[in-house]
C-alpha cells in the first residue's frame, strides 16, 4: 500500500496547490479575465485533451476543479492511482496557467522555457517521423553530481533523444556550461515539480496535431501516446510524493519511469524500473522504451548528433569561418566512374584550419565523389541537400545554405578539441556511405582551402549547377512518367498520404519529387512508392483514377480520393508537420497564406496556430490546405482556382524569401511583373480587411480580375 499512498498524498498536494493558486487568481482578476496560453489554438491543451472542456476565462479554469479533483480517486487499485496521475498532470498545467494568466511571459529573465508553443510541437513533426529525434525524456533532479548530470544529458542528446530538464538539474547543467534551448533540443522547462504540466501539454497537441484526436476522448489520448510518442522518465532520488504522482500520470500514458529511489516504491517490469546505478540509466531507459538508436561510428574529435543541428555559433565564439557571400566556397556532390574513386580517400589541398590565424574568413571547396552501379545523376542534389544535415549534426560545427552559398563555422571549443578540416570529411563520407548505401558503393571527398584554385573550382560547380537548374526546369507534372507517395508522417498522422509530383513537393517542405524517387530506389518498399498516372479524370483540378486508388490504399481506406491542384475540391491531407497553411479569405476572393515561424495575427483573424488547427491528422478540409514554402511558387498551386494569383496576403519574411522565384512564375502566368509587391503583408495590414482590399485595388492585384469563389 506504500506507492499507492505515496501516489494519493502526491496528488492531494498538487490539487490543494492549484486550488489554492486558481482561488487566488479568481480574487484578483475576476471571474471573467481571460485565460489563454500563449500560440496555442488548444487553450488549456490537457483540460482540453482529456476533459473535453475548452478554458477560456479565469471562471471557467476554477469551474473545472471540480472534475480534476473527481479523477482522484483513492480505491486501493491500479486504475486508482493512474487516474490521479493523469489528474495531477492537469492540477500541474492549472498552477502553470495561473502564471500565464498574469502574464503572457511569466519566465521571462530566467533560463526556463515554460509553455510550448503550437510552432514548436509542430517543428518536431518531421525529425519525430524520420527518428531524428527517437524519443523524449524528462529528467527530474537533481542528480548525484553536476558531472554525472552533464554526462547523462550529453549521452542522451548524442543519441538524438529530446530532453526535458525540470527541478534542480537545471542549475547542474548550467553549472557544467552546458548549451541549452529548444534549438539543441535540451530544455530547461521549469524549476518546480508542476511545470511538468508544460510537457504533457506538448504531448497532447502532438496527438491532435498529428493524429487527429478528439478532445475528450480519453482513452485515445492514452493509446496515442503510448504506441506513438516514446517517452520516458528519469527521477532521481529523492523523489517527493508530488513527484510520484505526476509518475504515476506518466505511466498510464505509456511513458515508462526510472528511478534510484526505493522508499515505497514497487519495480513493474517496462513501467515503473527502480535502478540505483543512475549511470546506466540511459540504456535501461532506452530498453524500457524499446527504442532502437543507429550508430554511425564516425572518426571525429567532438560529438555527432541531431540534437545539434540547432547550435548557434556567435563570431566571438568561432574559430574559423567559409562564407560564400565573401570568398570562393560551395559544396558538391559528384558521380565518377568507380575506377576514378579511391574509397574513404578524405583529400586536402591547401592549409588545414591551424594554420589561419583565429577568426579567419577562408575560402573552402568540398566536393563528395561518389560511384556505385545503381547511382544517377538525378540523386547527385538530393544528397547534396543532406550535406546542410550532416555538418549540422557535428558539436560546435554551424552550417547555412546551399551550392556556393555557403557558410560554415567551426566554434573554438571544436577547434581546441582537435577538429579539423579532414573531420569534415569523414562526416561526408560516413553518412553518405550510410544513408545512400544501396547507390553508393565508395566515395571519396576533396576539400580546398587555396583561394586562387578554388575561384577555378567554383566556376566549374557553378557550370554543374546551372545544368540541373535547366533539367529542374524540365521536370513538370506533365514530363514525368510517375508521381511517388510519402507515408513517412505516418508513424504520427496513420491516415495521412501525399502525392509528390515534380511541381508538388511534400507539404513537410523535405521531399521533392526527386527526393522521392531516391528513397523509392533506395527502399523498394519505404515511404516513397510508385503513383502511376495514366487514367486522368480531371486535369484541371488534377485528379486522376491513378492517384484515388493510391490514396485509398496507402490511408487504409480513411481516403477515397484527392485532387492534386485544387484546394476546394477533395485537397490533400495534412499531418500537422507543414511549413505553410494557406486559408480562402472571402473578401477578397483570395487565399492567406502563413507559415510556422510566423507568431502574428492574419487577415483571416487566425494566427498560424488557429488555422493549422483547421486541419492536420490526416483529414479533409476544404478552404485550407497544408503545404511546403517552394510549393507558394509553383505554377500547379491552386490551379483548379486560378494559381497562385490568388495569394492576397503572406508575412513579410516569407515574401522575401521566395520574392524571386514568386515573381518569375506571376510573370510567366499573368504577364504582371514584381507580383511580390503586390501581395500585402503584417506591415499593411493585420486583421482589417479593409485594409487589405485597399491595398491589392492600389496595387492592382491580379485577383480582382479573377471570377469569384464557387463556395
């Protein structure tokens, strides 16, 4: 009876805390105060996920206290404490929200995070689906030593897992200097026990986000996490009752929990593991969670990682520096006859990075050789693509750009751990051999620093990149012979499927047509297979007999039929992972478009969140539709209604993005030159319709020309 009276006195204390907090709130802002979370279209997300109840105002999160404290039960059962679990996680996310309602950024001038936003969850989407990011762990401190600490969470970020970081291990990670953020993906969530409530939120957006979960459906929250999320646990000794509690939550939602901690406390194989050797938590914890982690050896002086793909280097921090914009760089990826290739050859002309002098702006060439029987040239730019990846995952390695835009920076730290240009190679050739492994048969990277060759060079890749350019051009709908689907998004979104043609790209912004058909020739049964596209029904909205049956049998029968071009009629899916959304906004008979980084307000009266949460999970939604950024310039965007003429509104960033390759295709559509300018952004107009429609009259936007929407 111990544990379960540990769990009932854990729960009792959360729910008296949050009581007492919501009681508070009510007296000083008043029953009809609003209550929000910020960028979130899923207020109160575990209220709204497992109760079913939308919180709105201050009133209405005291009024829901009464069903949090009906889920705490005290018969001496299993379902007993799972059940308060569950409701301690949300007497956590009201104590938090409390915070909230105050202030819309509560932890601001600390180092915590606090509440996630819809932005971030959906960021994870595509690294979640593709094991990038294998699972999730919650650590809750602190542990033994500020060393063991940093070791564990640098062992666990080395194998891609997220981190979550709650309690006192915070200040041993700081302690230790290590990096944190959202960006390499390990989080300071908060100092208390309740903001673990911030991470049970992000787990219920993910289920609704990308698997299309009913609010209130409570035993479909706990079944999508347990088979889809793979999180677990980490509390170390002494865990307090609160802490028990929340265990217990996280339990029943599939999440197993490793603890040091022996007082009162019952080993459950898989759920509930009491280990007193903290050092050996990693594995036991990964083993818990059958997670299988793949391990590239690669021969570097510093960590490999995912987790690191999001690492800044400042310029007081770098030790070295390629930019394109400055000196000759690019990056290449080659095909050679196999008898020109001497495999895992890494090939230095030039001065390695010591022998610059400390912040050094060099000129730097890499060019990856690569044979094997099945290679073709098409798949030379999708790994090129991957390069950005690669040499993002290193420790102390920043990478941006593409071709000869290059920019690379290797911090001082990598630096004084021994990394050098040679490095670089090895991680190009490593993962080339490894990810493309049934097309590449030996590889072979040369790297220049001498800036006199490497203008010489640069002219040559640039002759090699403009020759794709013009095949690119070639590649249309109509020119291809097949289309592919992508079910990646399915281990998250089951039903959802995309058709990814040469003018349709998948709606994650990750997968074009020739990535697919790589991945097609890579893993004959992947994610990416064959669409044939002989039977077209309707070329104006691009439906064809081909396509519905592909989708019928890919979505498991949850899909009868798409259109390829219309976003009225039959559009496609979406998971929840999509870069832009775009809505029709009937005023004006165009289509709002808005993507993930951007937090503001739409002339649609909905912000990102808002309109994402209109579709996703794999499900229907006439009027909006998910899609990629290069999609917004593509001459098959919303060719059922008019093109991409339609587009009456984009946030400033984005427009600037895509200004060049937007106008190119409204020139070639319309005839109409500078079409960017033409397009109203956050600058002329947020929510005022008017406004708006002004604009586009001065501007003469080609949608007033255009027939209105057949709603």
């Amino acid at each position: 009876m111990g544990l379960f009276e540990r769990v009932f006195r854990g729960s009792d204390e959360m729910f008296a805390k949050a009581e007492a907090d919501v009681n508070a709130l009510v007296a000083e802002l008043g029953a009809d105060a609003p209550m929000t979370m910020p960028d979130t279209a899923y207020f109160l997300a575990c209220i709204y996920a497992y109760l079913g109840k939308k919180v709105t105002t201050v009133g209405e999160l005291q009024a829901t206290l009464a069903d949090v404290k009906a889920m705490m039960l005290r018969e001496p059962r299993t379902n007993s404490i799972f059940s308060s679990g569950v409701g301690t996680a949300i007497a956590a996310e009201m104590i938090e929200a409390c915070k909230y309602a105050r202030s819309a950024t509560p932890y601001e001038g600390t180092s915590y995070h606090g509440h996630f936003t819809d932005a971030e969850v959906r960021e994870l989407g595509v690294p979640l689906v593709t094991r990038d990011i294998p699972g999730f762990v919650v650590m809750i401190g602190p542990a033994p030593s500020a060393e063991e600490a940093a070791e564990t969470i640098k062992g666990y970020q080395s194998r891609g897992i997220f981190v979550f970081l709650i309690g006192g291990i915070i200040e041993q990670a700081e302690q230790m200097g290590l990096a944190m953020g959202f960006p390499v993906r390990v989080v300071p969530v908060g100092e208390d026990i309740w903001s673990v409530g911030h991470v049970i939120s992000l787990v219920v957006r993910a289920t609704m986000i990308f698997g299309a979960t009913e609010p209130g459906d409570y035993d479909a929250f706990m079944e999508y996490s347990m088979d889809r999320i793979f999180a677990f646990v980490n509390a170390y000794a002494p865990v307090n009752d609160i802490t028990v509690a929340c265990g217990a939550g996280a339990i029943k939602m599939g999440f197993p929990v490793i603890t040091n901690d022996t007082n009162d406390m019952w080993a459950v194989p898989k759920s509930l593991i009491i280990h007193t050797d903290t050092k050996d938590w990693i594995d036991t914890s990964l083993e818990a969670r059958d997670i299988k982690i793949k391990v590239t050896n690669i021969d570097i002086p510093v960590a490999f990682s995912s987790a690191f793909e999001g690492e800044i280097i400042r310029k007081a921090d770098m030790q070295i520096e390629a930019d394109g914009s400055r000196v000759d760089c690019f990056e290449l990826v080659l095909s050679k006859d196999a008898h020109e290739i001497e495999d895992h050859a890494i090939i230095l002309d030039g001065p390695d990075f010591d022998e610059f002098e400390p912040g050094s702006k060099i000129s730097f060439t890499m060019i990856a050789e690569v044979a094997g029987k099945s290679m073709q040239s098409d798949f030379e730019p999708v790994m090129e693509r991957k390069i950005h990846n690669f040499l993002n995952c290193i420790e102390g390695v920043m990478h941006t750009g593409q071709r000869d835009m290059i920019r690379i920076r290797v911090s001082k730290a990598a630096f004084e751990a021994g990394f050098r240009a040679k490095h670089i190679g090895e991680v190009l050739y490593a993962k080339i051999k490894s990810e493309f492994d049934t097309v590449v048969d030996k590889c072979q990277v040369k790297i220049c620093t001498v800036a006199e060759k490497n203008k010489d060079l640069r002219a040559m890749a640039n002759k090699v990149f403009d020759a794709r350019d013009e095949r690119l051009k070639s590649l249309t709908d109509e020119s291809v012979e097949v289309f592919y689907t992508c079910t990646l998004c399915q281990a998250f979104s089951p039903s959802h499927v995309c058709i990814v043609t040469p003018e349709r790209l998948g709606l994650c912004g990750a997968v074009s047509w020739l990535d697919a058909k790589a991945t097609n020739e890579l893993d004959p049964t992947g994610p990416c297979q064959i669409v044939t596209k002989h039977n077209c029904i309707d070329e104006r909205v691009g439906r064809y007999e081909d396509v519905n049956e592909a989708v019928q049998k890919y979505s498991h029968g949850e899909l009868e039929q798409v259109t390829l071009y219309s976003i009225f009629e039959d559009p496609m899916t979406s998971c929840g992972c999509f870069e832009c959304i775009c809505g029709i906004e009937p005023c004006t008979n165009g289509v709002v478009i808005t993507n993930r980084e951007h937090a503001g307000m739409t002339p649609l009266g909905m912000t990102f969140s808002e309109m994402a949460s209109m579709t996703g999970g794999g499900v229907q939604t006439p009027g909006f539709m998910g899609h990629g950024k290069h999609f917004i310039y593509s001459k098959k965007f919303m060719k059922a209604e008019g093109g991409l003429g339609r587009i009456v509104w984009l946030p400033k960033a984005l427009k600037e993005q895509i200004r060049d390759r937007l106008n190119e295709s409204a020139k070639e559509l319309y005839g109409v030159d500078n079409f960017a300018d033409m397009i109203a952004d956050e600058t002329v107009c947020e929510e005022d319709t008017e406004q708006l429609l002004n604009y586009l009259t001065e501007h003469n936007h080609p949608v007033l020309g255009m027939d209105p929407f057949d709603f």
